[in-house]
C-alpha cells in the first residue's frame, strides 16, 4: 500500500519540476572576460568627491554569439566581479570610499560597485557590486559609468583607475 503513494508522490514532483522548471532547465548561463574601463581623476582637497565619467557601448551581440547564442534569446545580465587597480605609479591611500554607477537614457542611476573604508596601501581592491539585473543598461545604444571618489587625503596629482568587470550572462535556448 505504501509503494503505490511514494510512487505517486514522487511522479507528481517530477511532473512539477518538469513543467515548472523546464524554461530555466534550457537556459545557458557563462561568464564574460573582464572588460576594461580606465578612468583619470583630477587633484582635489581633502574631504571633496571627485568624480570620472566615460561613455560606453556594449557589443552584446558579439559576446553573446562568441558562445553560439541569439542575442535575441538574451534574458539576464548581472555582474560577477569588479575589481579597480591603479594604473602606474601611487596607491588608493587618499581615498575613503570609491562608487561607480551606471545610467542609461530612461533609466534610472544605480550604484554598479562600492567599497567604503578604502584600507591603506592598496594598489588594487575587490568592489561590492549591484545583484540586480543590468540587462536594459547594457542593451541601451549607450551607457555612462562614472567613478567617484571621496578623498580623506589631499590627491596631489592625477589618478588613473582601470576598473575591471566580468558579467553573468543567461540566454534561453
């Protein structure tokens, strides 16, 4: 007697993750290579923010078809990592925090990464990042990243940043 309701039990659970789940069963997922964005921030005083910005545009269907994928079949983006290094000479020591955002025409303006209480010495750090999804941003014609320092240290001469971000990209097949 006990048989017949496992077996039941567990046919109604497979019919379930079969037809619930079937879309995302076919979905492919990668990560990209990290892309490059430099930017160079003026001298300021202590206690200001200074601010970088570059305009940008992602060639999704390139990255997208290099897996063998329609960019037509694009669900999700999000990111996997952002890291920010400084280019030739110095440390991030005059900075207290950094944030990059990210905004798009008729979006609206998201912190894309974030790292407050910057430690000493560093010439590269790991950035919190944003979990949600950036599928429209990246999709836009256009896109503005802007980095944004707050200084605890007067930044006597101008710091070059290369910000480095790798993404989570999911196609339906």
């Amino acid at each position: 007697m006990k048989k017949p309701i496992l077996k039941t039990l567990l046919v109604s659970i497979l019919l379930l993750l079969v037809i619930g789940g079937c879309e995302n069963l076919l979905d492919f997922t990668f990560k990209t290579d990290y892309s490059s964005v430099d930017f160079t921030v003026n001298p300021e005083k202590a206690g200001n923010y200074v601010e970088n910005y570059k305009y940008l545009k992602t060639d999704l269907d390139s990255i997208v078809s290099s897996e063998g994928k329609d960019l037509a079949d694009l669900k999700s983006v999000k990111i996997n990592d952002v890291t920010v290094e400084i280019i030739g000479e110095g440390n991030f020591d005059p900075v207290e925090s950094i944030e990059i955002s990210i905004e798009a025409k008729g979006l609206d303006k998201i912190v894309f990464a974030s790292k407050d209480n910057v430690e000493e010495g560093l010439t590269s750090a790991n950035l919190d990042f944003y979990q949600g999804e950036l599928k429209k941003y990246l999709e836009a014609d256009e896109y503005k990243l802007t980095i944004t320092l707050h200084l605890d240290q007067d930044l006597e001469a101008a710091m070059k940043i290369n910000a480095k971000i790798k993404y989570e990209i999911t196609v339906g097949v």
